[in-house]
C-alpha cells in the first residue's frame, strides 16, 4: 500500500511539473502562483481545503492532487461547497460529509446542515485554502462559502488563503442595489450588488476590511499573474471547468445574470432544462416574433433577441412546445446584463396582460426572488405598472458608490 501511495504522488508531482512549464504563457491563477513559489506559504501547515471541480491548474490539475502531492504540505481535509468536491452533487441537494476515494481525506459539507464550518470541523487545521471558480454574481452560492468560512477561520484563530481566480464577466460591470439586511441570505449572503466586479480574492479582502462577518480572519490572497479587469473569459486563455450543472459553458456566466433573477418565480423558461441555459426566455403561451420584435423595438445596447422554438427535457414547461426569444450579445461591453430580464418581463406583461408576470407567478416563489434581489423593493415597484422604469433608479442606486468603495481593494488593473 505505501509503495502504491509512493508511486500516485511521484506520478503526480510528474504531471504538476510538467503542467507548470506548459501553462508558461496566458493568466496564472492563483494555484498555478503558489506552485511556482513551492507552496512556501503551507509550508509545515496543516491544510483544508474548500474546493470544488473548478479548483484546477491550467492543464487540469485539480487543487486537492497538486497539494496532496505536495511534499512540503500536509492536506489533512476537504470542504465540499454547492455541488461537492467532486462536483457529484446536483443543484440545491444537500451535500454529505464523507471520505474523498481518491486521497482518503474527510470531506466536509458546507452546503448541507452545516453551512459554516464547525469548530470540530477545523480542529488541528492550521489554515484554510480556499480555491473555487466564482461566476461573478451575487447568488451565486460560493463566495457566501468563501465568507462564512473566513468568519469561522476568524473565530477559531486559522489563517485563510484565497487562490485567486479571473471574474469572469471581467473586472469592470458593476449592477444592481446592495443586499439589505431583511434580505440577507446564502443567495445575498453580503451587502454588494449583484453583479460586483471583483475576484474573489479582492471581495475576500473587502469583506475582511469593511467587517462584513462578525469575526474577520488572517487573510491572505495569492494573485493571478497577466490578469486585468477588461478580460472576459475568453481573454484568459483559461479552460472552462463546469461551474456548475447549468454553467457549462465559458459563456454560461455571462447569461447568469442576464435571466437567472427571472427564473426565480418559476413562470417562464429561461433555458435551464433545454440545450441554453439562461440564454432564453419562452412559454407555450408566447408568440416567438411578436416577442422578439418588442424587445428589439427597444433597442437595448450590446443586445439582439432571435426568435425560437423550443421543448424543454425537464425543470418548466418539460415537454411542452414553447416559444420565445434567445439573447445573442452584440456588444458585451456596453449591455447592462442583470437589466434585460426586467425588460423582458415589461414586454411579456405588456403583450400579454392577463398573464403579467407578478399577477401570474407564484407568489410562494417571491420570497426567493426578493432574496435574489437583495430587497423587496425591486418586485413591489415592478408590480406597480410593471414597467421597468419604475425599478431603475433603486436598482441602480448603489452602484457609485460601491465602485469607489471596492476600488482601494483592486488587486489588478
């Protein structure tokens, strides 16, 4: 058994090597950096690991082998965050704590009873590594983990590690209002807009500096190298790893935010359950042209609205003959992303009022969106005239302010 471990880490610390002097050119994550500095900041540590599939090196190296193989470094746990260390856990289900197969090492859940780790579940940890592929919006559940994680490291005297990542929807799209405090929640776990325009490292930062948990940790960030905030995904060179179950695809984080509000209230398909996930929006009751031909009529920047026949595999409207739009963006730079799906709301309500969308929806899903939102004042000034007009200037309120409040946390520029 021990020449069999012997021989998996030789053959490990073979590929690492060999995938440092590959991933030589492009952006340099953050594990890619601490490889190259031979891990000094671990070094006599003992190790846990909050990741995820997307903690991986440029050629695919996932975190747990490269510090598992690491001979200056002592893993001795992992933390499985939504959708598990290996990414084996659907969307939403609760994750187990377990035994990793591959390394042996105990895995804990932090998407399951237990959302914060426990002071038992750190016990004999010298400091937390956190490396987990962020999407760039609020809702998106791991920089919640991220943060709850740094408040229990906090009280329990443990250094945090951020291994920085690119955001994906670059460094520069700042939207919508803060969290308010009713609101907060693991989908709005911080007071920052939805979309926020940091990595996870530079929010990691913030949400230490500016007392966001009760308890702020040791922090430190390991920065990419060649990253800048005008780079989308593409720009990075960087392969995609699913983020999760629907973000397939490097562009997937793009359209997130574009309609995943939306699908909160469970009245339209946005793609989820069809090949396009958060890249549509349609229903068995729309006209696919009358639809497409009032939201271009608007002329949204950077945005053009295809009309589409679909049926979806599962989640709404499964197995029924739909119509709507598809949203090809025709200038990323200049469209304001979380928007479009409030215009497309105003338009389907407008077309169709006796199916307006909060007259409609189920209201035992509003509870949610307000979540998603932040606030309550986004859906109730909605529901008024349900015209997006009515939204703008709350949704947009923050926004400013948060720009120069986050900027003496840039880490890139």
């Amino acid at each position: 058994m021990k020449e069999h471990k012997l021989k998996y880490k030789l053959l490990i610390i073979f590929f690492l090597t060999l995938s440092t002097l590959v991933s030589a050119k492009g952006v340099k994550t953050g594990i890619e950096v601490l490889q190259a500095q031979n891990f000094r900041i671990l070094e006599g540590k003992r190790v846990g690991l909050i990741t995820n599939p997307t903690g991986v090196n440029s050629t695919f190296q996932s975190t747990i082998d490269i510090l598992h193989a690491a001979p200056n470094v002592e893993l001795v746990a992992l933390f499985g965050p939504e959708h598990g260390v290996r990414g084996d856990v659907h969307a939403g289900d609760k994750v187990d704590n377990l035994t990793d197969k591959r390394t042996g090492l105990p895995v804990y859940s932090l998407y399951g009873a237990t959302r914060k780790p426990t002071p038992e579940m750190l016990k004999g940890i010298d400091v937390l590594v956190y490396d987990i592929q962020d999407n760039g919006c609020r809702s998106f559940t791991y920089i919640s983990t991220m943060g709850l994680a740094m408040e229990a490291a906090g009280e329990q005297g443990i250094e945090f590690v951020v291994l920085d990542r690119p955001n994906p929807l670059g460094g520069q799209k700042i939207e919508g209002n803060l969290t308010e405090s009713a609101f907060t929640s693991f989908v709005s776990q911080f007071p920052i807009p939805y979309i926020y325009g940091m990595t996870c490292g530079e929010l990691a930062q913030m949400i230490n500096a500016q007392k966001m948990i009760a308890t702020p940790c040791k922090l430190s960030v390991v920065k990419m190298k060649g990253w800048k905030r005008s780079m989308t995904w593409e720009k990075t060179g960087l392969p995609w790893i699913v983020a999760s179950p629907h973000i397939p695809h490097k562009h997937s984080s793009y359209f997130y935010p574009v309609t995943g509000i939306l699908g909160e209230l469970g009245y339209l398909s946005i793609g989820v359950g069809y090949t396009l996930p958060f890249e549509l929006v349609g229903s068995p009751w729309m006209n696919a042209e009358e639809v497409s031909t009032a939201l271009n009529n608007l002329k949204l920047k950077g945005i053009h609205f295809r009309p589409i026949h679909f049926k979806p595999f599962y989640a709404t409207f499964k197995g029924e003959q739909c119509q709507g739009v598809q949203i090809h963006f025709t200038d990323y730079a200049s469209a304001r992303l979380t928007e479009i799906q409030f215009y497309i709301m105003q338009e389907v309500s407008r077309l169709y009022p006796d199916k307006a969308i909060f007259d409609m929806a189920n209201p035992s899903r509003f509870g949610m969106f307000d979540k998603v939102c932040g606030s309550d004042q986004i859906r109730l000034r909605f529901s008024e005239k349900h015209q997006v007009a009515s939204i703008l200037d709350y949704f947009r309120k923050d926004e400013e302010n948060f720009r120069k409040a986050s900027r003496p946390f840039y880490l890139y520029r």
